[in-house]
C-alpha cells in the first residue's frame, strides 16, 4: 500500500508535451513590430506628430496668422523659437500648425480612398464576370496616367484649398487600393470558410463585410499607412507649386516656397518645414515597414 502511495505522488513524466500559451495573432505582431528598431523610431515620430497637430493651439506660442511687420525676420529667441517670417508671423507656431494641415488631409485622404478601393475591389474580385472587367478597366485607365498629373489635373482645373487638395489626393489613390484589395479577395474567396458561407446562403455583402474584409485588412493597413507618407510628400508638391493650400493657412510645402527668396537672410524658413516633411514621411514609411514585416509570416526571421 506504501508503495502504491508513493507511486501516485510522483512527478509527471519530464517526456510529456508542454502546450505553450496562446498569444493573439495582433499580440505577435507587436512583438515582432517593437523588435525592430527603425521601426519603432518611425512610430514614435508619427506619434510625436499626432500629438503636435492634436495639442497645437497649447504647443504652437503665438497665432500662426498674425502678422507684425514691426518684427520681419526676427531671429531666434526665447520669444520667437525659431524667428519670424517675411511677415513677421511666427514660424515655430506656423510649423506645429502645419502639421495638422498635413495630417487632417493626409488623414481623410487615405482613409476615404481606402473605403472606396476597397469596396471597389472586393466587389471586382467576389462577383467577378463584367463587374470585374469594368472596374479593372477603369483602374487601369487611372493607373496608365501618373497619380501626380491627375493631382496636377484636378487641382489646377478647380482651385486650391484643402477641400479640393484632400478630394484629389484621394482620388488618385484609389486605383492601387482597389487593385490591391482584388487581389487579396480573388486568394480569399477560394478558402473553405467562405464556399460554407455561400452553401449556407450567407448574402454577398454580408459574406464580403464578415469574411472577406477582415482577413484581406492587415495587408491592406500596411499600404494605407505607407500611402500616408506619399500622400503628405504629394500635398507638400502641391503647396510649393502654389496650387495646393492657399495662404495664409499654415502649409509646409508652401512655407519652403515662401523661404526660397531669403534662404541666404534666413534659411530657416525653407531648412525647417522641409526638415518637418523629411521627418513625417519618414516616420510613416519605416512605421509601414515595420508593420509589413510584422505581419508577413516569411518575412519575420529575417528581423
């Protein structure tokens, strides 16, 4: 009976198999994310920024539109961060200002030509036949003419503003969202879920919005996140061209145009908000890869 006891009170075999904890898929990619460094520099910029454009009004230390002809070109100073302007506006409060002019329409922008490529796309790729070549047609129609000379197109034919500036941006970048997002739908729709699905009589916009769009999304986040930076190098074209913000609304492409004529006077001007568009494209393009890498399962071991 002793024996017996003694048998029972023995520790497991060491042989037997340990089932590891479960961590969500979002869970690993942030790990993976963080792992690379560059990466999360990226994120901390655009972070960094968000908040800028966000907080503006309690960062930025005067009125961007004010202007003081009494104090043209001050130079730096505890009063003027980073001096004045021809204007004599501040250009510290005009460059946090600016930033959320960058990213309100960079915002809109991608996010409304996202919804619209991808409903665009999903469509295409799940009822296929005739939708599926006239809404190829027509992508391939926009994508045979570069983005930026429909941007070019659209804002010299109506105006500036940010209105129309946000409309054409988003409007070029519908084509690559929609081609993108067929491609991922025409892989997902030969997956076994979504054939039970229809067997089922589960409805097409309804299989499309549950089965398709969430697993078709990550890739789909990593080139609108990426879009972000190509967007806000495009808006700042556009205000150095003049055909982009109108004045006097705070415009990083603009302030470097404006800055042109006195970059030997004051290069702070021109130096400053091209140093900010440097900054913010860049943190949106390693945020993207960072964020690619993470999610891409081939592309893990090598981080």
């Amino acid at each position: 009976m002793a024996e017996n006891l003694n048998n029972s009170t023995e520790p497991a075999d060491v042989g037997e198999a340990v089932i590891p904890p479960h961590h969500s898929e979002w869970r690993r990619i942030a790990r993976v994310f963080v792992r690379r460094k560059i990466s999360l520099i990226g994120l901390i910029i655009v972070v960094i920024l968000v908040i800028c454009a966000i907080f503006a009004p309690f960062i930025a230390t005067h009125d961007p539109l004010k202007t003081d002809l009494r104090d043209v070109h001050a130079p730096v100073s505890t009063k003027h961060f980073l001096g004045t302007d021809e204007l004599g506006r501040d250009t510290y409060s005009r460059i946090v200002y600016g930033t959320r002019t960058s990213l309100t329409i960079g915002v809109i922008a991608v996010t409304s030509s996202g919804i619209v490529g991808m409903a665009m796309g999903m469509s295409a790729a799940y009822f296929g036949g005739l939708v599926f070549a006239l809404i190829m047609r027509i992508t391939d129609a926009l994508m045979a003419l570069p983005g930026l000379i429909i941007i070019l197109l659209i804002a010299g034919l109506v105006g500036g503003g940010i209105v129309v500036v946000t409309f054409a941006l988003a409007f070029g970048a519908i084509a690559p969202t929609c081609r993108m997002m067929c491609g991922q739908a025409l892989h997902i729709k030969q997956n076994d879920y979504v054939l039970a699905g229809k067997a089922m009589g589960m409805g097409s916009v309804r299989m499309m919005v549950t089965q398709i769009f969430p697993n078709a999304f990550a890739p789909l986040l990593v080139g609108m996140t990426m879009a972000m930076g190509m967007v806000v190098l495009a808006e700042a074209g556009l205000s150095y061209l003049g055909i982009g913000i109108e004045p006097p609304t705070p415009s990083w492409g603009a302030m470097v145009n404006e800055g042109q004529a006195y970059i030997l006077k004051n290069p702070l001007l021109s130096i400053v908000p091209g140093g900010a568009i440097m900054m913010m494209v860049f943190g949106f393009n390693m945020a993207g890869d960072g964020l690619r890498d993470a999610i891409d399962p081939t592309l893990r071991g090598a981080i």
